[in-house]
C-alpha cells in the first residue's frame, strides 16, 4: 500500500513537481490549491504536506492522518484547544533567518557601499573612487531578538559590527553584545546606526517605533522592518525621513498591505518599499524539507521539526 | 623625553586627528603628506606611520628609527635587501578580507534581491512581490584563496552556499567545500553561479579568466573581478556581457586604470564599475591599529602584525 499524500497548498503543482522529480518510494500524490478540491479526495490520505489555515478545515475529514508537514512556520492554527492532535505535525524552521539575514544586509550594504550613485556616476563615465563605508564597528539594534533576530545578530557579527538586543526578558543569544528590555527602548536605540524591527505584533508592540525611537538614531541611520507594519508609527517615520533626519527606511511590511496607491512613502527618495518579499519561503527549500522527513517518515525514524502540541512550538 | 612620531601619508592629517583624539601618553606627532616636507622635520623620529613608499627614500635620515607601522599591507619597498631592517616593522593585516566580503556580497545581494528592479516598480507605485533568488545552495568560485579568499569562503559559508577555490597548489581554507588546481580551471568554473577573481598579477594568472572559463559559468551568473585587470580578457568578457550569456559584471579593477573615456563598459547595462574602491583601508581602522601598538610599544610588550624582515611577511 502506498503512502497516500495531499498536497494543500496555492504552490501545490510546484510542490508536486519537486516532489515528483525526487522519486520517492510508495508514495501516491495528489496535490490541490483549494479546499474545495481537496475534500473530494481527502478519504484514506494519510500525510498532509500544506498550509496550517487551509488543512485546519479539513481535519475532520482525514480519519487516517498521521502526519502534517506546514509548509511555514506558523502553526497556531492548528493549535487552537479543540482541534484533534493525535498526528505528527512539522513546521518549517530555520529557514527565514538566512533570508532575512540576505535581506537586511543586502540593503545596509547597498547603502554602504553607495552602488546607486556608484551607477549614477558610471552614467557619465566618471571614476567614482568616493571611499565606502564599512560595516565594521557600526551598531545594529535588533528589535526582537528571536530566531530571525539570532541569525541577524550572527551575521552582523560576522560582519564586525556591534550587536544590541532589545527584548522582553530573555538574553539568550550569543551574538548579542548587549540587551535592553522594556521601559529601556531610548538607551536601546540612542546612536544605532542600523534599527532592525523583527518583533511579532502583540498589545506590547503597537507603534513602539515612535517619534522618540526614530529622534534617538544616529543621522545616518537606516531604519528597517521585516517585522510587522503595525509597530511603526509611520506618521513619524514620514516625518523623520521627510526631514532628513534618519538617512532612510527599508520598509517590507506596512499598516495596510499592499501599500495604498498615493501613500506618500511610494514617492520618498530615501524609502525603500520591498513588498512583503523579504522572506518568502523558498518552495525548493520548503520541498526538500518534506522530501528529507518523508524518508525519516517511511524508515520509522524521528522527524526533523517536531511541533509539540502542548508546547506550541 | 616623548616619543617622536612622523605620520607620513597623504592621509597624514586626517590620522593625525584620530591619534590626537586618543590623547596617547609621552607622544610627539609630527604630520606630513609628502617627502619634502617630511625631510625638513626627520631628525630625533623614533616612530613612523605611513605609506612604504615614502617612507622607504626617508630610511637614511632616521639615525633614531625604532619602529614603523606601515598603513598598508604591502611593505615590499621596504623589504629590498641593501636597505636598512634594524627597525620593527609592523603593516596591516586582516582588514582587506572583510571590506572585500562587504563589497562581494554586496553586489550579489544587490542582484540576488532585486533592489534595482524593485526601486523601478516603487517609481511605478506597483506592489511588487516577485520573488528574490537566495544565496543558498548557490556555488561561488574563489579564483584564489588567500586570507581574502578566505574570508569570502567564510562568508559564503555563513550565507549557505558551496565553495569551490581555484589555487596553484594550497588547501588550507577550511571554508571551501573543493580545491581545483591548473589546468583544471574548466572544472572549477563549470556551471558556478558566482565567479570572484581574487588573484595577484603573475605570469601565469594573466587573462586566466578568458572565453572558456567565462562560457563555463551559468548563464545567470554574476563575474566578479576585485583582483588585478589583468587577470581578465576584457574582449572576451565584454562579448560574453553583450550577448548576455553571462547576467553581469562587477568590476573594481581594469586592464588600464582609470578606465579610458569611451570605453565600452561604461555604457553596458550589465556591467558595474567601481573604480578600484572595493577595499579601501579605512584611516579610522588603520589609525586604530597605529594606537594599539603605540600603547604596545611604550609598555615594551610585543607590536602585533610584526613584518620579518627575512621572510618577507
């Protein structure tokens, strides 16, 4: 008999065909993009590999699940008290701290090393030697500091730099140089040269990057969130930047998504608008994740990203 | 009695600052920015900090000469035998590696994150979400590995990516996955997504990056040249670039330096010009090393970065 998998996911058909193409034994696939899809074949599937929101509906329905491999990180739907939990549930882990590490210093360094008036001079063929700045001995302020924030932090120490945290309480990551927990978010961000927002959005976080926080940076300060769009005062931030007195802001996330047509941060020199791109899971990545547990799976070994339920991650 | 320094550097003056602000104990400084003036104030320096070449015509006037601090890493002209080596030598080392990783990855995350093509549609106020390319599981080549070399392996590494190092003979890195020796430098180029030329100038690395090795790259790939300008064949790279059968060029150094008025690179749309400033040593950082020494040097502890003279480095 083989293992039945439903693949419950908007890339179902670029899953599928990764999966495919990694010729795994007794395995039969069916992929859908819709719930509506699903349902008609949901009977007798016993690995779900998909998204938590959509395969939260379907649960009911799948007698013989015992396993779901998320293709993200957040799992909270399948949290909720109420829902069954006799099954194996993955997540994905591990995976958005790179990107956002690639994100974050791919924009400080196009900066620092000025590439757009570099091509602007290059337009009129004038050898710009106009020095770089470097990375080396800058502070960084990471606002949150959880496994995105960790792997920042690592990367900004790779690159020299001075790593400060700002937590809730917990200090637990090496790469960070010093931590600051609430109400000490001033002596936090007093002189950072780089503010990185990374905190989930909670009652504690609404607008914590407010006019204070932005009058603390250094002037040449860039500001970046890859957090939520709702811990930024954005009226201030306008402000700020309207007045030269932040450098500029990376903006991947905002209030409201997409961004408004007309929103005055559309037609700032000094704002940079990224679209929610920052760290789009990679379905290749997302795939070998579930191709590598499907082996474990099928060879009755332990799975990689275990979610315990009673734990929530 | 203080101890007699003479900074001489065309940055003598913005060094001067920096040590100035240290306010180092019993020191005496002394700034020129060329020989002439330096001539006049020689007698009684017991210190030099400056560049090699200068300091090299001043060698017969410094009867107290017990030690210079060269701003650079190379000290050849001060390593010719027949000159004066009753002297500590110390130079810089260490910092190349870092301004070279900043300005490599830089530019590949520059391209890898879309930043041009998204600062287009921002112009445009379109909501752009095409997904970034990652850095992982991406292949780098490091045509040489020495501590430069190095230090982008290790930033690779940090990235996630694979590393293949092209050297006459070494493999002591132990960042790179896999070592390629002549005359398989096909090989090593064959289907890498990033290529950095890292090499010094010798008989044998003259135009080593030529038609072949360039058709051996990926057609996405990106060529980086941070070596010397004769590492490459600008008429095979330049055909290469306008076919597009490779994505772009990064060049920081050229067959003839500045780069002539009118050549064809500067108008390619795929190719990126940088004027020799990828590494940079920063007055800031080499100051730094200066003061660490100096405050080395008056408690009779070991300078570090010591050059011997017998071995060259």
């Amino acid at each position: 008999m083989p293992h039945r998998l439903l693949i419950l996911s908007a890339n179902a058909h670029q899953y599928q065909e990764i999966i495919e193409r990694a010729k795994l034994p007794d395995i039969e696939i069916q992929a859908c993009t819709s719930l509506v899809q699903a349902a008609l074949i949901s009977t007798n599937v016993e690995i779900v590999f998909g998204e938590p929101g959509l395969i939260r509906s379907l649960l009911p329905d799948l007698p013989n699940l015992a396993w779901v491999q998320a293709t993200w990180a957040g799992v909270e739907p399948l949290l909720a008290a109420g829902l069954r939990h006799n099954y194996l549930l993955t997540n994905i882990r591990g995976v958005f701290g790179p990107l956002m590490s690639e994100y974050v210093f791919g924009y400080i360094l196009f900066h620092e090393r000025r590439i757009l008036q570099r091509l602007a001079s290059q337009k009129k063929q004038i050898w710009d030697n106009t020095p770089p700045r470097t990375l080396h001995n800058k502070t960084i302020g990471l606002l949150g500091v959880g496994s995105i924030g960790a792997h920042l932090a690592q990367t900004a120490r790779h690159f020299g730099m001075k790593v400060r945290g700002f937590t809730r309480s917990s200090e637990d990551c090496e790469y960070v140089d010093k931590y600051y927990h609430p109400p000490k978010i001033i002596g936090f961000a007093d002189g950072l040269d780089y503010l990185v927002a990374v905190l989930p959005n909670t009652p504690q976080t609404v607008k914590i990057v407010n006019h204070d926080v932005l009058a603390a940076l250094d002037p040449s300060a860039l500001f970046i969130n890859v957090g939520r769009g709702s811990l930024v005062d954005e009226i201030a931030l306008q402000r700020h930047l309207q007045a030269n007195q932040i450098r500029a802001a990376i903006l991947d996330v905002f209030q409201n998504e997409p961004l408004a047509e007309g929103h005055p941060f559309w037609g700032m020199p000094n704002v940079y608008i990224t679209s929610h791109t920052a760290a789009l899971s990679d379905p290749g990545e997302t795939a070998e994740i579930f191709i590598k547990n499907y082996n474990r799976f099928i060879q009755n070994e332990p799975l990689e990203n275990l979610v315990l339920f009673e734990r929530g991650y």
